[in-house]
C-alpha cells in the first residue's frame, strides 16, 4: 500500500476525536465559548445524555454574519492573532477548533446574531458541511444546537456509556463552570427537567449553595485569596523579569464532611476548568491526618498565575495544564488549605446538619459564659483556671488555651470507659479518650523526632520477637529509623530479634505487638504513608490510653488540657475525629424546648 495523504473529512474526524470524546466535551467548549463572548447567563440543554441534544444559549457578543462560516473554519478563532498570544492567553478558547471539530461529527445549528447587527444568521451543518444559510432575528447573543452526535463516527459512538452516564458527566461540567464564574447564571436542562439553576450574584458562596445546596456549602471553609510569591526574587524569574506571583482562592470541605472519590475536587486555573492530579495531590496532603483513609474532601479551587507561568495549549481539551514552577504552585496551594483548616479546626457536629448561628444564638452563648463561669463558682471546675475581669468577660489564663480555639472544657465524667463527657460554653462534648490521647501523643513524638530527642529506655532484659521472614526483612532495611524513634533491634537467628531498647512510652506496653505491626510492611502500604509516618502513627497507637481504660477525673483533665495545647484537637492522627459535639441550641431542638 503506497504512503499517501489523508482526505480532508477523514483528518477533520480524526482531530474532532482529540476534542470531542463525550458529549460532555461537547457542553465544555459551548460552555466556555459562551463565556469568552462575554455572556452573563448560559443555559444548557441536553437530551439522552447529550448524544441526542446538546444546545447552549447565551447572550453574549454573538458572531458578525460576514465571520460565522470562519467559526467552523479549522484553526479560525476571534481570540488568538500571533504565536507570542499562545504565552498571554486571557480567554478560555484559543486553539480555534472545537466548533469545526464538533460539527464535523453531529449536526449543527447555529443562530447568532452580533450586539452591533440588527439582523442575526442562521446556519445549519452536517459532517462539518454547511448545508443551509439564512438571515435570521433574535435577540443578541448565540444559541449553538448540536444533534446526533457521532452519527458518522460509529465507533465512537459505540464508546459513549449509558445516557445516565453521559449525563453525569455534562452535568459536572456545568456545575464545575457554575462554580468558577458565579457571577454568570447557569441554567441546565436535562430532558426538559430543571436540574440546575444559579443566581449569578457573584459571591462564589452562593454558587456553592445552588450547586452542592445549602447542607454542604455551610460546611465549606472559605480559603481567602492571598498574593503569594512563585519565584523568590533572585533565584528563578518569570519571562518579564518580574518575580511571578500566584493568588490561590476558593472553598475547601471541612474535615468532616468528605468523599469517598476524588470528583469533587476541582480546579481553575486562571479559571479554565483543569484536571490536574498534582494539584489534586496537593490538596489531599493539607488534610492529611485530618481525614479517614480512602476519604477525600469537597475543593473548589482558583489559581490565578501569570498566563506566561503556565502553558495551557499541551492538551487539546485545554485539560490539562504545565505549570513553569510546579513544584511552587503545588506548594503554595498546599499551604493555602492547610492554612485555613488549622485556623477552623471545625469540630463535628453529632448530626449532619450543621446549626447555622443567629445573632440571639451568639448572644445566648455569650451570656452562658458570663453566668456560668463567674470566678470559679458551682460551675466551674477549679481546673478550668477561669479568671474574672472588670467588665466580667470570663478570662482564660494562659496564652496557650487562646491559640487552641478549643472551648474551654469542664470534665463531668467518663462513659463506658471510652468517652469523656464534657461541658463547654456552648453545649456538651463526648471526646473519644483513644482518639483525643492519640493526637496529644503524636504531636508530642512528631516534636521528639524534629528535635532528634524521642526518650528511649533500655529493658532489663533483652526481648526476643518472632518475626514473620518478611518483616524481619525490613528491621535491616529500617535500622536508623528505629534508632531514631528509640528502638535498638538486633538479630537473634532466623526472623527472630532481640530488643535491647525501645521508646520510654512503650515500656509496660506490648512491646512485640508493636514491633510487629510497624515491621507490617502491607499496613504501611495499605495506609499510604512513608515509614516514617507509619512508624510514628503505630507507636502513638500502642502507647496512647485505650478503649475500656478506667480513668480518674484528674488523668481526663489533664488530657483535655494536653489536647487543647496541640495544633490540630479536633482529629486523631488517622483521621478520625477526637470529639463530637452537641450544640445547646440541638439539644434544646432534640427536647422540644423551642
Ligand atoms: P476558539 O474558542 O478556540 O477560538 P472555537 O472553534 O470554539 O475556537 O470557536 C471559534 C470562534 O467562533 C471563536 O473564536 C469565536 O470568535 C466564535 N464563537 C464561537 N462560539 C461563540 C459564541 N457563543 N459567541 C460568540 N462567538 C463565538
Ligand atoms: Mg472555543
């Protein structure tokens, strides 16, 4: 078979499968033609997950009448005019195909007329042809409807899922963009049914509220934009010479609302919908030890960078991004959740439904301070070190109790040797004294680690430990490390070992349990965490008060007192939270006292 060059309708069908893979990809460049065209409410349509219908009206610029067959033409666009433009891009569309692309596999009509005409065009395509041409009236702004898509592409066609399926995924698009541009109203229609509607008022909050309802979007904390420096002055500089500087800003879960996938991550940069697994990477290590394993949390993310910082044009779906400085851009955006997460330490509430706060409700809480802790009466446990100013405000003594954000708490007592109740200003708190000493003792050991001082005792009498050949294995491989955390491990014949020392907090433990399990290579790789963490986080499991442990009043104290003092109180090192809450507003709506 001799070489020769591939007819136009066969390249034009082998490009639109670069862009157009779903129906969804579909709803995406419409999407974000309609924005770059300046409107400020798009409605979306699609019928049988999109492979039926997709239509998407805005009012934006429109197309002129002399340029709409160019908006099909290959390579044709508004937005871009010389190659250096590809390292200074402001809109959403540039690379000029997805309209020839996407009519070269469906059924297109297009109406549109331009703000500055006063007579609008009607065009209708089919495999990429133009079929029929008139002038037509309409309001200003551009209705683009694409039928039957893939009807002379049978194989992709074959590749679609079911209609559900495909409609998920348009669906997430526009409630992706919805989220991005909140100050445009989204309107989307599936089968004639409203699925989605946004007001448009432009505070992304609102967006989050008709887009993941009310429920959620209360348990989302805001992450405040802030101008952050890429590239330290004087090591790498950005093209102009300037150094570059990235603003991160968006919505991040609360710990204790989360996901078990990873789709409610999303990301803008320079608010273009992206799918970028490092930044989605970054996120997840902010919450780490704050969520469960196999958890993930809710982001609605904007990275703004310098459009020369990043190159947007590698992907032809404009997916995926390269970052100049990703190593920076991962970092930064790590910081900024992780900021915010440590400052709301949110505490989880016993129900789901969080009790949004009125102004009396403060007010109420207010007042149960000054009544119920006046100078250490009835009330109050001696413990509690309350003070009393002046003006009667209710002091805390000790500068470490102000940076906790920990309510102060009043012991009453421990439940099945398991819980301790407790009493705050603000209603009762059942803390989980595993969990709660488990945080105490982490962060104390991740201090002793820093500082290379983790107490190690040495035993009286050596311990012999049968290991499993595997995990015997790893005491070689691992040697300083153990040292390190205070373990001194010797060979002894076989997989057995000999333990001369090991970390003060474990003597009168079960040493050879816990050998064992940091030793447990599938553990390790099950939690997906480094050895060093996962060696941490078993010692911390091993030593800590346990489950059916009797506790003296004086012992709950002084571990309510220890958590207060540590940076992240609400959740133990795994994850899971130290304490619920129940709120004296929901204890007063539980008992019909309302
Ligand atoms: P790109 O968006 O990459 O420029 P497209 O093929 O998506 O390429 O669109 C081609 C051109 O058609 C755009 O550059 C724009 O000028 C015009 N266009 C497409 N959709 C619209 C719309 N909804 N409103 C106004 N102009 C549009
Ligand atoms: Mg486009």
């Amino acid at each position: 078979m001799g070489i020769r060059v591939l007819p136009p309708d066969v390249t034009a069908k082998i490009a639109a499968g670069e862009v157009v893979e779903r129906p969804a990809s579909v709803v995406k460049e419409l999407v974000e033609n309609a924005i770059d065209a300046g409107a400020t409410t798009v409605r979306v349509e699609i019928r049988q997950g999109g492979r039926r219908l997709v239509r998407v009206t805005d009012n934006g610029e429109g197309i002129p009448a002399d340029e709409v067959e160019l908006a099909f033409a290959r390579h044709a666009t508004g937005k871009l005019v010389s190659a250096e433009d590809l390292f200074d891009i402001h809109t959403l569309g540039f690379r000029g195909e997805a309209l020839a692309s996407i009519a070269a596999v469906s059924r297109v009509t297009l109406v549109t007329q331009a703000a500055s005409e006063s007579i609008g065009t009607l065009v209708r395509l089919e495999g990429g042809e133009l079929l029929h041409r008139e002038s037509k009236g309409r309001v200003p702004g551009t209705v683009v409807t694409i039928e039957n898509l893939f009807y002379n592409t049978p194989a992709r066609l074959k590749f679609l899922r079911s209609d559900p399926t495909e409609a998920s995924h348009a669906l997430a698009l526009v409630t992706s963009y919805a989220l991005a541009y909140p100050e445009l109203r989204f309107t989307l229609l599936k089968d004639g049914r409203l699925v989605l509607q946004t007001m448009g008022t432009g505070e992304m909050y609102n967006a989050l509220v008709d887009v993941l309802g009310l429920q959620v979007a209360q348990q989302m904390l805001l992450v405040v934009p802030q101008k952050l420096q890429v590239v330290p002055a004087g090591t790498e500089e950005s093209l102009d010479g300037q150094p570059a500087t990235l603003r991160v800003w968006g919505y991040v879960s609360s710990p204790s609302l989360n996901r078990s996938n990873r789709r409610s991550l999303l990301f803008f940069v320079n608010r273009c919908w992206v799918q970028d697994s490092s930044l989605a990477y970054a996120v997840e290590q902010a919450y780490h030890t704050l969520l469960p394993r196999g958890r993930h949390p809710i982001a609605v993310l904007n990275v703004q960078v310098d459009p020369a910082e990043v190159d947007v044009n590698i992907h032809p779906t404009k997916r995926e991004v390269r970052f100049r400085n990703q190593r920076q851009v991962f970092s930064a955006v790590q910081r900024a959740v992780r900021r915010v997460l440590i400052n709301e330490r949110p505490i989880p509430g016993v129900s789901a439904r969080p009790v949004p706060l009125t102004a009396e409700e403060w007010e109420r809480r207010r007042q149960f301070a000054h009544v119920r802790h006046p100078g250490g009466a009835r009330m109050v446990d001696p413990g509690m070190e309350m003070q009393r100013t002046a003006d009667r405000e209710p002091v805390v003594v000790g500068a470490q109790r102000k940076l906790t954000g920990l309510p102060m708490l009043r012991v009453v007592g421990q439940l099945s040797q398991m819980y301790i109740i407790a009493e705050g200003p603000d209603g009762a708190y059942l803390l989980d004294q595993h969990a709660a000493h488990e945080r105490v003792l982490y962060e104390k050991l991740k201090a002793q680690r820093a500082s290379q001082n983790v107490p190690s005792q040495a035993l009286l009498e050596p311990l012999t430990v049968e290991l499993l050949p595997q995990q015997a294995a790893v005491v070689g491989e691992h040697q300083e490390l153990l040292l390190q955390v205070g373990f001194e491990l010797e060979p002894f014949g076989g997989s057995t070992i000999l333990v001369r020392r090991v970390p003060a907090a474990l003597v009168g433990k079960d040493i050879a349990a816990a050998i064992s399990e940091i030793l447990d290579q599938d553990a390790k790789d099950e939690a997906g965490m480094s050895w060093e963490e996962h060696t941490l986080r078993t010692l911390v499991c091993h030593t800590s008060i346990r489950a059916g442990q009797t506790l003296p009043l004086e012992e709950m104290r002084d571990l309510v007192r220890q958590l207060e003092q540590t940076s992240l109180p609400h959740t133990c090192p795994h994850g899971r939270p130290t304490m619920i809450h129940l709120s004296a507003a929901q204890l007063e709506r539980e008992f019909g006292r309302h």
